[in-house]
C-alpha cells in the first residue's frame, strides 16, 4: 500500500507553497522526513495525498552569518535591540551539518551539542533540524538548545515572510503552530556570541541510544566578571510544550556565581518545573533527580566557556 499518492520536488519557496495548496489532497512539506515517513508507515499520521520536497529549495540548506531582516516581527519581539547580524540555520539543513559547523560550534554550541545527539549516524545525515522543531514533541533535542538560543524562526506562507520566536510554533505534544499544509519553515535565526557568552546542552537517555531523552537541558548565560547577567534555561519534557525555566533563571539573574547560587536554583527544580511519569522512559520522581544534577553540570559547562576567546 502506497504512503502517498503524490510526491512534488521543489525548487523556491514559491513552488513549494504553491504545490501545497493547489494539492488535489491533504500536502505536507518534506524534507529529511525521518519522523514523518515512520509515522505514516506505522499508521500514526492521517493520510496524505501529496509530499512535498523542500530539500532542494537553495534558501532552506543555508547556514551562514546573514544581515538582520526586516520580516514582520511579533509585538514582543519589536521591544527588543534588533539584531544586527545572525546565524541563519535553514530549516533544510541536515542535522548533520550543524553539528560539523565552525559557525555553530562557535555561536551557539549548545545547538551543535543537541544535534549530535539525534538518533544515530544514519539518521544525522538525513534529518534536519527544522523536522526536529517542526515534529513538536516537547523533549527534542534540537529545538530545546534552539529554546536556549532564543532563537527566531522564519515561516513563509502565501501572505509573505515573518519572524515567530520559536516558543510560539508549539501548541501541544506533536502538534505545531505552524499550518504544515500551507507553510514553509524557512529557518532559524540566533544571535551571535559576544564576549562573556556561551551555551551548554546536556542529557540523560536509556542505553539503547537512539531514544527520545529522559530528560534533556539547554543553558545560556552571559557573564560580567562573575555575575551572571544574563541566563536562559530550557528543559525537556517539562510540560506539554516546550518552555523556559523562568523561575530558574530568576533565582540566577545578577548573582554571584557559587554553589549557593547554583544551589538555590535547583532546589526549584521540584516546585517550578512539571515533569510526569513515562511508562516507557522514567518516573518524575527520577526525572526530578535527573534535573538537578543536570542543571548543577551544563550550567557549569556554559558558565566555565564563558572564558572562551569569541571569534566573529
């Protein structure tokens, strides 16, 4: 039995879009396809007539330092400094990639870190990272380190382009904000590393290897001698959609460095985050014991690159 009717390759933004919505059935774009092709084999995913292929859209496979843009932007993200330039990741870019980047390792290794813990070798080459956030299950990997980052997506429709930040793509476990069936995930854009900033990821997963974490964590810090001036912390799952640990940054923003610090963060683990009991992964009350010698080890990590030398 076929898993679709028709498959479309593409080759602009504009082709894609068109091909999805004049699709004579349910379309979908595909690129990597590694969770998407699964779930329709196994019978997880509604049927669609139509797949079509992004990967050789020039645009979607970029990973480069790009001038700020001027897409639409969130009222949100109008009160913030635009960003001057930016490390723009497409969405077609393979997993793979990311992780052997210069770029990333440099301005956002937390990504870089996240992405090579993606399944295995064969897997890596051929997923990307816009499947990964686009999947929205809220434990992944790459879109945890990219929740960190504060990273900014861009999302093409009929109406034109516009910047999202990322916490807004999610609407529940394995469902996206995004219109799949007439929107294009054109990629990611982060900011980049200045003097005093780094990142950190870190997880805990059962031995098989290629399973979805237990838990997982993102840090990202910016130092001013030793301050912590800034800091953005994510974990996954804690909850149905992916989230910053808001009250751990708090208890962490404009204090000293020091075990008592770290300390006071993690003794909010229990009360701030949400984590639940997986039959097949972890109970919460391990999970909750997880967290906390994960926060104590990637915030250490991140704060210790602090020091690193920032080539730009």
């Amino acid at each position: 039995m076929s898993l679709w009717s028709q498959y479309t390759l593409t080759y602009s933004i504009e082709e894609a879009l068109r091909a999805l919505e004049t699709a004579p059935g349910p379309a979908l774009p595909v690129a990597g396809g590694t969770d998407l092709l699964l779930e329709l084999q196994q019978g997880h995913h509604p049927p669609i007539h139509t797949l079509v292929d992004i990967t050789r859209i020039p645009e979607l496979g970029r990973l480069e330092i790009q001038p700020s843009t001027s897409f639409p932007r969130s009222a949100w993200e109008r009160s913030r400094p635009p960003w001057e330039r930016a490390l723009f990741i497409g969405a077609a870019v393979p997993v793979r990639r990311v992780v052997d980047s210069p770029l990333v390792q440099e301005h956002a290794l937390c990504v870089s870190e996240a992405c090579e813990l993606i399944g295995g070798p064969q897997v890596r080459n051929t997923a990307t990272l816009g499947g990964n956030v686009a999947h929205a299950l809220p434990a992944a990997d790459g879109m945890i380190a990219l929740v960190a980052m504060d990273a900014q997506a861009e999302i093409a429709s009929a109406q034109g382009r516009r910047l999202e930040p990322i916490l807004k793509l999610f609407r529940g476990p394995g469902e996206s904000a995004l219109r799949l069936d007439r929107e294009i995930l054109v990629g990611f854009h982060l900011p980049l590393k200045q003097p005093g900033q780094a990142s950190a990821f870190g997880r805990v997963m059962r031995p098989q290897g290629v399973a979805l974490p237990i838990l997982n964590t993102a840090v990202w810090i910016e130092r001013e001698e030793e301050l912590i001036r800034d800091i953005r912390i994510a974990f996954g799952p804690s909850g149905p959609v992916p989230q910053r640990a808001t009250e751990l940054e708090k208890a962490l923003l404009g204090e000293k460095y020091s075990r008592e610090a770290v300390a006071k963060a993690v003794a909010l683990i229990s009360t701030s985050l949400h984590f639940r009991t997986s039959a097949y992964r972890a109970s919460a009350g391990y999970r909750y014991q997880l967290g906390e010698v994960l926060l104590e080890d990637v915030l250490a990590a991140a704060w210790n690159r602090t020091e690193q030398v920032v080539r730009i």
